[in-house]
C-alpha cells in the first residue's frame, strides 16, 4: 500500500521547480521578505513598481542628505556597471523588443 498523498505533495513541488522563469528568479523567490517584494515588482498590473521607484529614489536623497555629496555620487558609481550592462545589451541586440502588427 503507497500513500498517496505523498506522491501528490512531491509531484506539485517538482511542478513548481519546473516553471519557465529563470533560475535566478527562483533563488530570489525564495528568499522570505525580499521574494515577495520582486513578485509584485514584476507583475505589471501591480502598483508596486511605482512604489519601488519612489522608494529607490527617497533612499537615494536620503543617502544624499545624511552622507552629503558623497552618498549621491557613490548610488551614481555603483549605476555605472549596470549601464555598461545595458549598453552591451542593446548593442548585442539582446534586448527584447515589443512587436506591434500595425498591418
């Protein structure tokens, strides 16, 4: 005699690890407080991507006021990398484009 329960709850956790998103996704999914954040960051009907934005820029004036100068330019410093990244990418051609039927 099997259990059948058992075999359910092991085949849906299989099910959930074969999504299509991309593993480091996953990884950051599963990290308590901070997965849940990017969920609703991604989804675009969401209000979250807003309230992100807002917060990204608030902690960047705030770094701003209390470190003076400095904490402006160090958020402007550490941008750099992900700018070359999104040049390289554009450049590349590996940046997806949204396809309108205008036909």
């Amino acid at each position: 005699m099997t259990d059948t329960t058992v075999q359910s709850l092991s085949s849906s956790s299989v099910d959930n690890q074969t999504s299509d998103e991309p593993r480091i996704f996953q990884l950051i999914y599963a990290v308590p407080l901070i997965g849940s954040f990017f969920k609703e960051l991604l989804d675009l009907n969401s209000d979250a991507t807003l309230y992100f934005l807002l917060n990204v820029v608030l902690l960047w004036i705030f770094s701003g006021a209390f470190w003076g100068l400095q904490g402006v330019f160090a958020v402007a410093l550490c941008l750099v990398p992900v700018m070359f990244i999104v040049i390289l990418r554009i450049t590349l051609g590996k940046v997806p484009v949204s396809v309108t039927d205008n036909e």
